[in-house]
C-alpha cells in the first residue's frame, strides 16, 4: 500500500484521502457525508469526507470527551 495523500478543498469543505491511484469503479457511502471509492477488485482506493472542518471538528471534541462544546466562528 502506498503513503495516503490528502487534500482539502476549502471552498468547496471537502476533504479527500487518497490511498492508491488508479481508475474508480464503484463509490459507496459509508456514513453521511462520508464515501469510499473502490477499485473493479472492490478494494478501498479513497475516502471523501463532505463537511470536512465539521466532522473534523466533531471528531476531535469527541475524543477529548468535550463533545458538549461548540467552537467559536
């Protein structure tokens, strides 16, 4: 497996992880806002994540046990 690359397009809050290139066969969505893109072998290829600062955000609060507070902005 190769070295996951991320990129995250601002203007748009999406936040995709690359794990291997190649050609997308099929998407599925794993959770809402969250897709995985697979290979003609169904292997995992990709992650996009929509609403990227908030899942991001919500992640976090929730690992340090802070789920109760909002951030600011």
């Amino acid at each position: 497996m190769s070295k996951y690359k991320m990129n995250y397009f601002a203007d748009e809050d999406v936040l995709h992880i690359l794990i291997e290139e190649g050609r997308e066969s099929e998407c599925r969505e794993l959770a809402h806002n969250i897709t995985a893109e697979l290979n003609e072998k169904g292997e995992l290829m990709g992650i996009e994540i929509l609403k990227a600062s908030e899942f991001i955000q919500n992640i976090v609060l929730e690992q340090a046990g802070l789920s109760d507070l909002k951030i600011a902005g």
